[in-house]
C-alpha cells in the first residue's frame, strides 16, 4: 500500500492516468444511467467497435488515433440514431452490421500500417498507462464536455428517457436530443476505450450503473451512484494493477462486475432492503 | 369558442386511409366521449389534436388556434403501456414531468414545480404515496399519478386515451368521480372502445369509424351502435350487462 502511494507520488503519468480515469468513470457514471434506463447498451458496443474503422484510417494516414476513433464513433453513433429515429431498419441488424464492419475496416487498415506494426491489443483491451500526456488531456477535455452537457440537459433527457411521447406533446426537440445523446454516448465510449479498451467498453458503461439502478429512486441518485461505483472500481483496479503488475483495463473489469454481481447477490439474499 | 375543432381532416398511414374528411366541434366546458371500433381512427384523431401527428388535409385547432401554438393547452394522460414503468422515478417527480415543456430547469423553477405537483397529490388523496416509485403503484393509484400529471400547469382540456383499460370497477367509479368534478373547471374528453363507460358518463358521445357521426348520449344506442359496431356490438349489449341510461349511472 505505501509502496502504490509513493509511487503516485513519484510517478507525474501514473497521477494522470488515474485522474483521467476517475474522471472518465464520473462521466460515464452520468451518460452509462442515461443508457441502461433506455437499454442502450449494445448501441455502446456498436459503435466502440466502430471506432477501430477510425482508428486505423487515422493511423494509415499518419494522424491521431484519439480523432480517428472520436470521428468514427461519433459518426457511427449519429448513423444508427438517424436510422433508428427514422424506423424501418431494424436497430439490432444496424448495431450488428456497424460493430463488425467497423471492427473489419480498422483490422485492414491497421494491417497497411508501415514503418512499424501496430498492436491492435492496444486499442482492444486498452491501456491508460500507456497513453501520452497530451491524449490524456483531450480525452479530459471531451469528457468535461460531455459531463457539462449530460447535466445542462439532464431534464429534457430525463424526459426523453422516461416518456418520449411526453416530451413529444411538450413541443420538445425529442429527435435532436436523441442525437445529441448518441453524440455524448460516442465521445463516452472513445475516452473509455482508453480506459478498459474497445472489447469492454460496454461493462464499464452498464455494470456501474446497473449496480446503481438497484439502490436509486431517481436518475440523478442513479447517475451519482454509478459515477461513485465506476470511479471506486477504476481507481483500485488501477493500482492493482500498477501494483501487481496486470492489465489495468481487465482488472478494473473484473471489479465492476464483482460489484454488481455482489449487489445483485446482496439483494436476492436481503429483498425486503433492496428498492423496488 | 370550441375547445377542439377540427376541420374535413384527413389523415392515411402510407397511403392507408384512417380518417376521411372528419370534422368536428367539442365545445369548451363539455364531457365528451369519442368511441369507436379498434381501428377506427381513435388514436390517430387523439394524435393530430395534441400534435403528434399533421392531417394530410384539414385544419386542427386548439382553442381557436392551430395545435403547433397550442401546446401547453392540453393536458394529456396516456394509456399506461407508453412509459418506462421500471424507470427510477417517485410519483411526485413522475407528476412534476408535466406541464410546459421546457429544454433547461433552473432550481428555483423546479421547486416551484414539485410544489404544485405535490399539491396535485394532495388534491387527489396521493400524499402518503408521493415518495413511492411509480413500478410499485396500484392500476388505479398510477391512473390519478397520471391525471395529476395531466394537469400540471393548468391546462384548459384533459385528454384521455383508454380510461378503463387497466382499472377495475371500483377505480373506475372513483376515476367518474374525479373527472365530473374536473369538468366544472375544465373541458374533458375521453377516448375508448368501452361502450358502456363513455356512455353512461359523458354529456356528448363521438363515435368515429374512418367517418365521424356526433350524438347526445341518449341517441348512442340501438341502430347506431349496430351500424358503428355490427352484431358483435349489439350481443355485448344483449349479454354483457352493460346499460346506457341515463338514470341508471
């Protein structure tokens, strides 16, 4: 223990791996509730896998992967909205179609890759520890923007979420927020590929939250509670990791989801404390 | 003035026609039913009056004015299959949704609005349940949350969608008692296949079946309900113990 903590002290990218991890998990603590209420999870798959299209584009034409992976998932996200705000296509078949054709393009571009060979298990299971300085900040930086938003909004979401037909009758932009909300969805999933990787952005972005859900009587309690959940788990998983010498975004993985199967567990053995 | 008007509406799904040239007058003030066979055009008729949907042709209008500029007039209260009912909300925040629409809520404006939710629960009898999530609600408990919703900023008319689907008899009598007090502030129109409820209730019945044919309550009976509904409407009336007088409500 006073071997991690002078660590932290000694080590300027171990602090900013943790501060940008925690950060990520208040994030996706208050957009993942918006998620699993609306039981987007599986839109969250789709277009992290999407992301590695955009990965590989950037990095076959020598720009950043953080832009590629942030154009590609936002793109992707806005695609499935439109198609799911005009009917027709069926989600499921349009999230299956974006998750593997994105996840195709990204392992052919990557392959094209010259000069030196590029680990996709970078981008697969991630690794915060890894990440340059200046990533890290963008990657802050779009997570402040998303957390100022989802808050800013928070009513015409919760609106939204909750009785869409509602917010219809009230005269409110439901079509726009639905978009704006998959825009916030993507630009969560790409910080937190950097976090746990592309394969497991959806535990991070769902078990929290679900864990929330089954002691919140109200979003705003939920989105705080999965904030809290998510942080606790990444920070620890961090420096166990750090400390025990495993990958970060597995172990913080492994502890979101003994969390929430400890709290599912807890509340089977104690119904009558848990809220319904 | 007429609280609703509409005006030679038609309206078709994909070229399906659902209402033909419908038009109609519900005065402010009145207790009206519209009834109708599923399908009829029930729904989509509830749907371009509070302006979720356009007519293809026509005009609807909303205390002289079109839907669009409208909105905030209506209060509306659903069928209880459209929310998300596992959704962590109490019924107090449930009702405090209602009301004007708005993208952003400062504190202040959302303390004036749990106010006057909780007064709307208060008015019904709901205060001892007011912290409760809205999944552990009776039928008849969640059916006032919604009306209590509806008339969040004191809209002029109640719009109802199926009032008896998920109530059973005593609610229902209760659900009578609450609107016929409402009535006498706001103008209220049901919407239902159920005969026999909107009829014994209401002041003016609609039944609409693609075309429109309005009737004081006495008359929706006999003839007409056998050419709105055919035979099968007419062996309910027979063996269902339904009864559309007046003095037996």
């Amino acid at each position: 223990m006073s071997g991690i903590l002078a660590d932290l002290a000694q080590h300027g990218f171990l602090r900013n791996a943790l501060l940008g991890g925690i950060l990520t998990s208040v994030v996706c603590g208050v957009v993942g509730s918006l998620a699993v209420v609306r039981k987007m999870g599986y839109v969250a798959g789709g277009v992290a896998h999407a992301s590695l299209g955009g990965i590989g584009a950037a990095l076959l034409f020598g720009a950043s992967s953080l832009w590629g992976a942030s154009a590609a998932a936002v793109a992707g996200a806005l695609l499935l909205g439109w198609m799911t705000l005009r009917g027709g296509e069926n989600e499921d078949t349009a999230i299956s179609a974006l998750w593997s054709v994105g996840m195709a393009a990204g392992v052919v571009c990557l392959s094209r890759v010259e000069g030196y060979a590029v680990d996709p298990s970078t981008f697969l299971f991630g690794n915060i520890l890894l990440i340059p300085a200046d990533e890290l900040l963008a990657a802050g930086i779009i997570d402040a923007a998303a957390l100022a938003v989802a808050i800013l909004l928070y009513h015409p979401f919760k609106l939204c979420a909750f009785d869409e037909e509602l917010a219809r009758i009230q005269g409110l932009p439901v079509a726009a927020l639905h978009l704006l909300l998959m825009t916030l969805l993507a630009l969560v999933v790409v910080a937190l590929i950097q976090v746990v990787g592309l394969l497991m952005v959806i535990a991070l972005l769902t078990l929290p939250a679900a864990t929330a859900r089954r002691f919140s009587r109200s979003l705003s309690g939920m989105m705080v509670r999965a904030a809290a959940v998510g942080s606790a788990c990444t920070a620890v998983g961090l420096l166990v990791a750090w400390d025990r010498n495993l990958p970060a975004g597995a172990t913080i993985i492994l502890l979101a989801g003994g969390v929430y199967f400890g709290a599912v567990l807890l509340q089977r053995l104690r119904p009558h404390r848990g809220e319904r | 003035m007429n609280a609703i008007e509409l005006k030679n509406v038609s309206f078709g799904y994909d070229g399906t026609p659902v209402l033909s040239d419908v038009s109609l007058e519900i005065p402010q003030g009145a207790f009206a039913g519209l009834i109708g066979p599923n399908g009829g055009g029930k729904s989509t008729l509830l749907k371009l009056v509070l302006g979720l949907l356009e007519p293809d042709s026509g005009s609807v209008e909303l205390f002289g004015k079109p839907v669009s500029r409208s909105r905030g007039l209506a209060g509306y209260v659903p069928q209880f299959a459209n929310f998300r009912k596992d959704f962590p909300i109490s019924a107090l925040d449930c009702v405090a949704l209602g009301g004007k629409g708005s993208l952003f809520i400062l504190p202040g404006e959302r303390k004036r609005r749990l106010k006057e939710a909780a007064e709307l629960l208060e008015a019904f009898d709901l205060s001892g349940i007011a912290d409760r999530q809205i999944s552990a609600l009776s039928g008849g408990q969640l059916q006032r949350v919604l009306i209590a919703r509806a008339l969040m900023g004191s809209p002029k008319i109640l719009l109802m969608d199926e009032p008896t689907a998920n109530v059973d008899s005593h609610a229902e009598h209760c659900l009578f008692e609450i609107l016929r007090e409402l009535n006498k502030k706001l103008t209220i129109v049901l919407v239902s296949h159920d005969v026999g409820f909107i009829s014994e209730y209401v002041s003016t019945v609609f039944c609409l079946n693609r075309r429109l044919v309005a009737h004081p309550t006495s008359a929706a009976e006999g003839e007409l309900l056998h050419e709105l509904y055919g035979d099968q409407m007419r062996r309910i009336l027979h063996d269902g113990g339904h009864h559309h007088h007046g003095e037996e409500a």
